[in-house]
C-alpha cells in the first residue's frame, strides 16, 4: 500500500528522512503516527526509526538533544520542529516482566518491528509513502483490532504494561481485541503487578478518558486486570457500573472522581487512595472538592454562598461527574444560579481587610467573620457591592 498524498506534518519530516538516507542510512516513519494517520487521526507526534547510530544521527544535524541515547534516542530539531530518532532496535532481558534490561541495535527494520507490542503499532512507512506491514497490521485496522505481534503470552511476559496498553487502544481508537490477545491478558493479568504504578495509571487515564471507555473498561474488569491494579482488588461489582454509565468522563478529574464515587471510598481515604495510584497532591486535591460538592448536591439544594464557595470551576466539574452518573440534578438550574451571583469570586469584591481596619476593626479573628459576613450578604444579593452600601451596613452591626 502507498500514500498518494503525505500529510503534511510527514510531509514536514521529510528532510530530516531524506538526510539520514543521504547519509548512507535507511529511515522510516514508524509506531503511532503512521497508525493515525491511515485512520484519519490527529496526530501529535511522527516518530522516526533509522539504522544510524545515535552518534551518526547527532552527526548529520546541528541541533539535537540526548533524549535517551542509552534506548538509542536523539532528538532531533528541524525546522522548528522536534522529532525522536530511534535507532532499530530489538529488545533483549525481560528479566522481570517489565522494560527490558538492555536495547540491542540492529540493521533491519524488520527486527525493530517485531518488538513493538500490536500489529497496527507495527507498520512503518518509507520516503515514498509506502506502507512497509509485517504482520498484517494494515488488516487489523481495516477490521478494528488489536492484535499482540508474534504469540501475545510471550509478549506479556515480556512487557505486562502492554496489557494495559491493549485496553487503552481499545478505548482510544474504538477497536476490538482480537481473541488471543484477550485470552492471554485473562491468563496473565497477575504480571501487571510488577510495573510500576505510575505506567499503570498513565494507561489507565488514557484508557478512561478514550471514547470507548466504558467498552474497554468492560474487558479491563472481565479480563481480571482490574484486580492488579490498586485498591480494584475484588471490588469488581462495585466497578462494573463503569460500563454502563450514560457515557464517559472526559476530564481527568472526572475519572478518579467517578471511579471513588463507585467505590464507595469515604472521604476521608480519598487522598490515601489517589496516593496509592501516585496522583499528585493538586489532582488529589481538586477531587476531593469535586467529591464534597457532589455530596452537597446530593444533599441539599445549595444556597448562593454554597455555590460561590464551591467557585466555578469544581462545580461545573462536579455537574459533569453527576451527569455521567445519572444522578438526578438540575444541573441547568445549578449554571443560571452560579452565573446570575453578584460576585463570583472574592476579588471582586469591593472591599478588602484593609477597607474594614480603616474601619475600625481591629486586625484579628473579628477581622476575618466581618469580612466572610459582608461576603455572604453581597454573594446572597442582600447587600450591593459598592463601598457606600458595605459602609452603612458595617455601622449597622
Ligand atoms: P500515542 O498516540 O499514545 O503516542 P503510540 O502508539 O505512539 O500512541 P507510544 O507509547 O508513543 O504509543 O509508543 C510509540 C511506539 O513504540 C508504539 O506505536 C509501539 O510501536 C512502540 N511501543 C511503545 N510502547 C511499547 C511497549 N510497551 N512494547 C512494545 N512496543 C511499544
Ligand atoms: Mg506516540
């Protein structure tokens, strides 16, 4: 198969190919791009293969960046542009189910090829726009399939992070996996546990946040590899609402927010569980909030200094989180309230601490309780934001 026309972000690449071929070397277009491209995909980055050694590629150009010499990794810069050059390469000494101990460089492309973990992440495309597929990955994306290269058990045994890898493409690119490829997840979904947490939750996001979720998440519980990743463990019918949400988060936040909705993890071992998949404290954070508003909600209708508290951004987080959950909230009702308040964040208010001690109100607590008092009675439409009316009021107390 070939390429009539290259897109134009290979068709920017092209120099930096033809310079490595000018050097003697073979160079290919390879891994994800070449993929997106033949579905009509956005793509992000082109990644180039070459038979040049990392030192001839820094070579042949003037700017480049060590990325990861050691895996045979050069950055290239070109015209305003930065590509990753690998050298092909095999992988050797899977020692303990997760990446290889060391890189081997090779000649061929088509060794390079047969390390890579699905047959649609397999193809590789030269200068001319043709198509270079050894293990019918071209096939696999015509039918929509994930398919491990070569016999999938031994390649899970040689990297588990693939396995996770195969249901986030599920979910990202809408495919199915093929039968072989499941069964050998459902019979080795245990190696999981030996890579480390932050892969494992990189792909997990991904694979949440795709728009395929809910069916992926439906083969990553079926499959058991639910149970090797933290805090799953036998907790499968609690999960098993992922599939059939009314659709699926797109915000990050949304997720973990969702998934310890569905778990039924107290608020107070919310920040126990985030640290267990190693979120950061500001992710961590940000849905522990989302989690007290959904509870409000849940609760009560929120008054106007509720809604102000919870300030935008966590409350329309929230209104998407209880969507997805089907949870009976006029969420519109919500919106017009947030976007009808007179003030919507504390900066704009007309008056600060300073203004209340040129009051005459000393510095200290009763500082603080008039300030939040005037706030609310402004917030609840009771008191104009205007000096003047914040006046009067303070010599009415
Ligand atoms: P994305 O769009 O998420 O970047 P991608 O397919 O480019 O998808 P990368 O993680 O960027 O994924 O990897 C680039 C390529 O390297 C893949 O397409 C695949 O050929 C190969 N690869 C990446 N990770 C593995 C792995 N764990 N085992 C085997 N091959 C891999
Ligand atoms: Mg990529």
């Amino acid at each position: 198969m070939k390429l009539k026309e290259l897109p134009e972000v290979f068709k920017a690449a092209l120099p930096v190919l033809e310079r490595l071929e000018n050097g003697g070397f073979e160079a290919y277009f390879v891994g994800g791009s070449v993929r997106d491209i033949l579905l009509g995909r956005h793509i992000h980055d082109v990644d180039i293969a070459t038979s040049a050694y990392p030192e001839e590629v820094k070579k042949l150009f003037d700017k480049t960046i060590d990325t990861g010499i050691q895996h045979g990794t050069v950055t290239v810069l070109y015209d305003g542009e930065s590509y990753e050059i690998t050298t092909f390469r095999t992988e050797s000494g899977y020692q303990d189910f997760r990446r290889p101990d060391h890189v081997t460089f090779v000649q061929n492309l088509d060794e390079d090829l047969k390390r890579r973990d699905f047959t649609i992440n397999a193809l590789a495309m030269n200068t001319q726009g043709e198509i270079i597929d050894l293990f019918n990955g071209l096939e696999d994306l015509e039918n929509k399939v994930i398919r491990a290269v070569g016999d999938a058990e031994t390649r899970f045994h040689e990297d588990a992070l693939r396995m996770m890898r195969a249901v986030r493409f599920m979910s990202q690119l809408k495919f199915n996996l093929e039968e072989k490829t499941e069964q050998a997840i459902s019979d080795n979904h245990q190696l999981l546990q030996k890579i480390s947490v932050e892969r494992v939750r990189d792909e997990f996001v991904k694979m949440g946040l795709g728009p395929n979720a809910r069916k992926a998440f439906d083969v990553f519980l079926k499959t058991h590899l639910s149970e090797d990743v933290p805090e799953f463990a036998g907790k499968r019918d609690l999960l098993e609402i992922f599939p059939k949400l009314k659709f699926s988060p797109t915000m990050e936040t949304s997720l973990w927010s969702i998934v310890i909705i569905l778990l039924k993890i107290q608020n107070n071992q919310i920040a126990s569980f985030m640290k267990k998949w190693k979120n950061s404290n500001a992710m961590t954070n940000q849905v522990e909030q989302i989690i007290a508003c959904f509870d409000l909600l849940a609760d009560r209708v929120p008054s106007d200094y509720e809604i102000f508290k919870v300030g935008k951004q966590v409350l329309f987080n929230t209104i998407d989180v209880a969507n997805i959950l089907g949870q009976p909230i006029n969420s519109n009702a919500l919106i017009d309230r947030y976007f009808a308040l007179p003030i919507k964040s504390n900066d704009e208010l007309v008056i600060d601490g300073r203004f209340l001690i040129e009051k005459g109100i000393n510095p200290g607590p009763k500082l603080g309780e008039t300030l939040d008092k005037v706030k609310k009675e402004v917030v609840s439409g009771n008191l104009r934001n205007s000096q003047d009316a914040i006046s009067e009021y303070l010599e009415s107390l």
